[in-house]
C-alpha cells in the first residue's frame, strides 16, 4: 500500500449546510466547508414537443449550479435514486490528494449503483472563476451537469467592475432517447446520431421547431457590465458563440485569469469554461433585444448537428418579455461552421495573467516528453455481425495506437493496492510508427489499433511535456483533450508533424495559456507542459464524448512523492464497490 504513513489532512472544518442555488451572485466568505445533498433522479422533460424521462440531479435540467469560495472543503453527498449506475465529476477541480473524488467511472471509483449514496469530499486550492461539473459514467451527463462557481477571495484582476455576472450553459438535445444511441453506436460501430438540438441553459430558443416559448433571455442595464460565465456541457461539438453588436472581453479560462482581451466571438470545447466581460452600450432596436447565437465549429467529415441556438439579450428598458417574432437574423459576428482562421486566431489570443498574485508557473525545462497520436480507428467487423461504421466496419479511436479499455475495478484502487492485473504501466511514449500524421491524403487503410489499459507513470514532481499529434486518418478533426487532476500549460501549437528539433524554439515559455482541457488543430499538433504535483490516478481523454466511447483516451499516474502533503490520501469508507 502506497504511503501509509501519509496523515490525514487536518482541516479545521465548520460544517455549514449550504442550499444549492442557481442564482447567486453574492460573495459568501466565512465559510470553511460546505456540504450539500444531491439526488440522481428522472424528470420529465419536453424540449421541441418532445417528452422524454431525462436523467437529472434534484430534478433540474440543466443541474443546480453549486457555488463555493476559493480554499472550501466541499462535501456533496450524492444519492443515486435511479436503477443505473452513475458518477459525478467536478470537471477542472484539480483534487489534489483527493483522487478518490474525481469521478470517472473505473478509473477513480466504482459507479454509485442505485440506491447507493457517496460522498465526494474534496478542497478547491488556488483556483478562482468558472468550472463545471457532469456526470461521468457512460452519456450520463447529456442531461447531468451544471455550472461550479469558485468566489475568488481576492478582488477581480480587471476593469470596468461588475454590476452583475450569469451563466450560459451549452448542451445538446436528443429527441431519442440518449442511453439507446450510445447503445447502438457501441453495437453497430458507427457513428452516434446527431443531436436534434443546442441548447443554452436548457433551452434551444425559436430556431427550432415547436420551441419559440422556450428560449433563454438575459436581461441587462444600459451601461453596466456583466461577467458572463459560459461552458460548453454539449456531448460531442466544438462551438462558437457571439452576441450581436456586442464585442466581448476574455478575463478567465479554466478557471485561471487571462490577460483581457477583446473579440467579436468565442470558441469553446465541450469540457471549456470561458469567463467574458460584456458591456450593455449599444443602443437596441425596436425590440429591445440583441440575438446571442452558438453554433458548432465543424472540422468531422461525418454528419453533426450543424443548427444554431438562439437566446436573446434584453436591455431592461423595453417592455417585451417575450422573444421577438421570426425572422431571426443571426449575429454578422457568428463565425461560419469551418471558420478554422478564426478559432486559430482566438486561441493564439489566450495568454496566462501572469502577474504577482497570480503568476505563470509554467515549467521552464521538462523531465520528460510524451509524443502521443490521437487518431480514429477502423476494425473489421466481426464475423456474422452488422457494422454501420465506414466501409461497414466499426470505429474506434486510440492515442499512440493503443485504444483505452476501462477495467472491470478502478485504476486508482488498483494502483493502490498494487493489483497490477487491472493495468499496466507502459503506455508507448511516442508513435509506434513514424510518418506524415496530417498528410493531405487520408489513411483509409490499415486503420486498426491496440486495445488495452496502459497508462503512462510518473514520479511526484516529473516536469511533463505531452505532445499531441492529430492524423488525417479519414479525416483531420480538431479534439479537445481533457487532463484529469491537472492544469497544464499550452506552450506550443502548430499544423503538421511537430518538429522536435525546430518547434520547441517557438513555444511561449513566458505567458501560455493554463487550462484544463486544449483544442488540437486540425491537422497539427498541441504541446502541453504539466508539473505532475498530484498523487493518484488521472484520465486524460477527448471530450467529445463518441470519441471516448471509442477509446481516445489513457491513464496518467502520479507516484505519491516524499512529504505527507505529496501523498494520495487513504480511501474514503463509503467508496462504492465494483
Ligand atoms: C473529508 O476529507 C478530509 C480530509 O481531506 C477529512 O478530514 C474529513 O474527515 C472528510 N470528511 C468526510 C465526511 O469524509
Ligand atoms: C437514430 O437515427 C436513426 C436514423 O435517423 C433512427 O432510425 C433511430 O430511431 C435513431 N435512434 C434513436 C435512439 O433515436
Ligand atoms: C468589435 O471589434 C471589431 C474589431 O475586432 C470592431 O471592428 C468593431 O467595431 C467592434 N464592435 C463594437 C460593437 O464595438
Ligand atoms: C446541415 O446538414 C444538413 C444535412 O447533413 C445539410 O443538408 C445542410 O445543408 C447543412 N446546413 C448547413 C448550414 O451547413
Ligand atoms: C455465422 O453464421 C453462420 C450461419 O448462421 C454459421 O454457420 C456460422 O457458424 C457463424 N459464424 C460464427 C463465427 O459465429
Ligand atoms: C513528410 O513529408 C515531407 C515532404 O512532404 C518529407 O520531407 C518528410 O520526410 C516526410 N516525413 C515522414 C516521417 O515521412
Ligand atoms: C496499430 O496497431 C495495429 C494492430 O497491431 C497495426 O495493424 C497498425 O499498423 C498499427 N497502426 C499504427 C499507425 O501504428
Ligand atoms: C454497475 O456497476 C457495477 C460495478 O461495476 C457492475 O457490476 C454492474 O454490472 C453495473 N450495472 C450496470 C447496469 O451497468
Ligand atoms: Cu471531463
């Protein structure tokens, strides 16, 4: 057993019961801890005359925004009133010693099974802004997710001041029912059907059919400015969103403050939270309201939901509470479905603060660099089956050509308890084979993987650089890869082959951007550098959630280092059982 001298953290908690609230803007200071009780249950829901049961928390949809200070001990209490088994994660919390609390399905827990309740018990340390949180056990959180707010504890590092912040949540509607598409996308190999729908805050607005009554409208003041928290919660799209007439100014990603920045649009991946300062100083038509519009940043050559979400931006002086009647004229600022120009050039605009309060730890030399693909697969299909992926065979995704199987038990109790069957450590640290990953014609042969549970380990306070490579097999795609447990910073982004001889010279070792979750070009490369300070087990995984499913994913292991703060922490007792 790892570090069994490791002592419990001592935290001098005051257990407050805290109500969940959606709305709350105001700063609560004070608290040191806070507990909350969630339930996973089923709530009738009808979205573009469709009535479906919709897997939820406390019957809301989307979920309950939960909102903490910056160093809170947080203890949810989930209790799983559904005959499925379900995880939360808190998507960006970094957990450090606190593995146990992460989420994933088989990777730090075994699901919650119905009926069962397990309390995720963790501290938010130096993090400050806008995170989410989802379900993390198969589609679950198409419909289980929710905006997690941290209050910062220092006043906000930029200007004008904020006379009030909300929060625009994307996610994706299915008139199906969500467990049966997953189910037949694993069983036929092909790829999942397309949502009918975006949706902000829960609601796709009047571009869709049946759907005008239910659209979401924010209601400003004239000349004051607002700290919009918005987060892409959809299951498998990249999208932009703008406001009409309205610049916007970027402050925070991930949870980490930006240098600000002004631009007409964002891009965002599912698993991204961006934090934007909009000022109401435009002056409205006869309707009052100004359309803000996302739709998808499209770089698949396979069929996605290519619609457009609507809601509306309503200056308080207008009587109308309803939305203006059709025709609806898009934002002239909305970036066009493969506007690739434009999401290069946001994300070459992202910068870390970097100021004394908050300064840029990015390493400035590495212990090791990972070079790792992130590819589509095809495998034949088997014998007497039917395949409905392309050429009738089955898609699967891999990274260095290894597809990631989630084991029957956790990786992390595994590793605990040193049960090396469940995994193994040797997860390849470059491509198997060396060629022109991106080249201008597609692999369309020979596009088999691996299958396995490697994972790639570390020692407590490895200086890390991963490179991630896309290839153009079938197609180039842009992913968004997702670090469990860690930030990392962005230092390097480029298309082609990376260059391991030319392209480390231009990486931006001074001020890169420190996320949680990166968009790899199309066709290019992404290098990360993460200082691997937190012991345990972490998934790192695309965030488009069919690629998932299909394998584009592996395990990251961070030995425990010397010092008790540097140790994973012994189980919880009510860890749920596999
Ligand atoms: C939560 O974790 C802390 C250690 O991080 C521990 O002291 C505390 O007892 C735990 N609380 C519960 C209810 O498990
Ligand atoms: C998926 O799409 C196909 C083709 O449109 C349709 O026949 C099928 O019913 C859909 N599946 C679900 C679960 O909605
Ligand atoms: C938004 O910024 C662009 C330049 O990026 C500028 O041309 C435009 O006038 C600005 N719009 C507003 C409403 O400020
Ligand atoms: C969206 O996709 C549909 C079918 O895949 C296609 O007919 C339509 O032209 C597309 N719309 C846009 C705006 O690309
Ligand atoms: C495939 O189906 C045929 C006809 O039903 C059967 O004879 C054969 O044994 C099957 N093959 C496999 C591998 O199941
Ligand atoms: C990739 O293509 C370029 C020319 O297009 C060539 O110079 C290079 O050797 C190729 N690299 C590999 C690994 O095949
Ligand atoms: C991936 O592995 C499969 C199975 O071993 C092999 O056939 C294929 O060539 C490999 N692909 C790459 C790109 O290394
Ligand atoms: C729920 O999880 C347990 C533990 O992994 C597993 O044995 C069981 O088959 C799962 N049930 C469902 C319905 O997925
Ligand atoms: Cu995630």
């Amino acid at each position: 057993m790892e570090c069994s001298y490791c002592q419990l953290l001592l935290i001098v908690a005051i257990i407050v019961v805290f109500p969940v609230s959606s709305s709350s803007s105001s700063t609560k200071r004070f608290q040191f801890s806070m507990m909350m009780n969630l339930q996973v249950e089923w709530k009738t829901v009808t979205k573009l005359c469709h009535t479906k049961p919709v897997l939820t928390v406390n019957g809301k949809y989307p979920g309950p925004t939960i909102a903490v200070n910056e160093g809170d001990n947080v203890q949810v209490i989930i209790t799983n009133r559904v005959a499925r088994n379900t995880t939360i994660h808190w998507h960006g919390v970094r957990q450090l010693t606190t593995g146990w609390a992460d989420g994933p399905a088989y990777i730090t827990q075994c699901p919650i099974g119905g009926g069962k309740t397990y309390t995720y018990n963790f501290t938010v340390v130096d993090q400050r802004g806008t995170l989410w949180w989802h379900a993390h056990f198969s589609w679950q959180r198409a419909s289980v997710y929710g905006a997690f707010i941290i209050y910062p504890r220092l006043p906000y590092p930029f200007s004008p001041p904020i006379h009030n912040d909300f929060t625009i949540i994307f996610g994706e509607w299915w008139n199906g029912n969500v467990e049966v598409i997953e189910n037949e996308m694993m069983l036929y190999g092909g790829g999942p059907n397309s949502s009918d729908a975006y949706t902000i805050n829960g609601s796709p607005g009047p571009l869709y059919p049946c759907s005008i009554k239910d659209t979401f409208i924010q209601t400003v003041e004239a000349g004051q400015t607002y700290l919009v928290r918005i987060i892409n919660a959809a299951l498998n799209d990249e999208l932009f969103f703008a406001v009409a007439n309205h610049n916007i100014t970027v402050v925070e990603i991930d949870a980490v403050y930006t240098k600000a920045f002004t631009t007409s649009a964002i891009m965002i991946t599912p698993g991204q939270t961006t934090n934007v300062l909009l000022t109401a100083d435009q002056i409205p038509d006869s309707t009052g309201m100004f359309v803000m519009a996302a739709r998808p940043y499209l770089t698949s050559v396979f069929p996605f939901d290519n619609s457009t979400t609507i809601g509306f931006l309503k200056y308080k002086s207008t009587k109308n509470s309803k939305p203006p009647m059709p025709p609806y004229t898009l934002p002239k600022n909305l970036p066009a479905l493969e506007d690739t120009l434009f999401a290069t050039q946001f994300s070459n605009n992202l910068r870390s603060l970097g100021t004394i309060d908050y300064p840029c730890r990015v390493p400035q030399k590495i212990d090791k660099r990972v070079i790792t693909t992130i590819s589509l697969n095809l495998q034949d299909c088997p014998v007497n089956q039917t395949c409905k992926g392309y050429l009738n065979k089955r898609f699967y995704a891999s990274m260095n050509n290894q597809s990631f199987v989630r084991p029957s038990i956790s990786v992390l109790e595994a590793h605990y308890r040193n049960l090396k069957t469940a995994f193994s450590s040797d997860f390849p640290e470059k491509p198997p084979h060396a060629f022109n990953y991106t080249g201008v014609d597609p692999v369309t042969e020979n596009m088999n993987t691996e299958f396995g549970t490697r994972v790639l380990e570390v020692a407590f306070g490895t200086k890390l650089e991963i490179v991630l490579q896309d290839t153009n097999f079938l197609n180039p795609e842009n992913h968004p890869i997702h670090v469990h447990g860690h930030n990392f910073f962005i230092v390097g982004r480029g298309y082609g082959n990376f260059d391991a001889k030319k392209d480390p010279k231009g990486y931006n070792l001074v001020d890169p951007p420190e996320r949680n979750t990166v968009a790899v070009p199309m066709g290019g490369w992404a290098a990360i550098r993460i200082n691997a300070d937190n012991p345990g087990v972490w998934f790192i995984h695309c965030h488009l959630e069919e690629h998932t499913s299909w394998g584009l994913a592996m395990g990251f292991i961070v030995k425990s280092g010397k010092l008790p703060s540097q140790c994973l922490l012994p189980p919880p007792s009510d860890m749920p059982p596999c």
